[in-house]
C-alpha cells in the first residue's frame, strides 16, 4: 500500500536589472543583497517566498511577476526585456 506523500513547495521570482536584484512578487522593491554562508550557501536577503499548493497558483505567481518586469523598447522588439529572472521552486 502506497503512502500519500504531501510536500511543502516554496516560490520566489527575482530579476537582474542593471546589476540589481529585484523581488519580482514585490511591488516596488528595494535592490536586494547577495549573500553567502556555510549552511544556506548563496542566497538573496529580503526575497519573498510564497508557498504553493497546485499549479495554477505558481501560474498565478509567474504572472505576477511577468508584470512587475523592466521592459524597454528595442529597434528589434517593442517589448523587449531588459533584464534576467530566477525563477525558484524549492520543496
């Protein structure tokens, strides 16, 4: 007999933007910093986590994110992306 297994999955959206990191799940966010220790090893201080329970729920987080992005116009593409995410599920 098979055990039902429940796992607690955890969502963060971040942005690289002109060297910044910005909390994508955030309004308006301050850069956030980087930083380094034995037992998380790298990690971004200040990162919101949102913890998920079904698939449309971390489609609604993309979303949210997705629209707090920089974009800026191109000659190539009016709505181009001026910047990198991360984006991280952890269970």
């Amino acid at each position: 007999q098979a055990a039902d297994r429940v796992f607690l999955i955890r969502v963060s959206y971040m942005e690289i933007y002109n060297e910044e990191i910005n909390d994508l799940l955030t309004l308006g966010s301050e850069k956030l910093p980087i930083h380094e220790s034995l037992e998380r090893g790298v990690y971004v201080s200040g990162l919101r986590e949102e913890i998920v329970n079904n698939a449309e729920q971390v489609l609604q987080l993309l979303e949210l994110g997705e629209a707090n992005r920089h974009f800026g116009e191109t000659n190539m593409n009016v709505r181009s992306s001026r910047s990198h995410t991360i984006f991280r599920m952890v269970h």
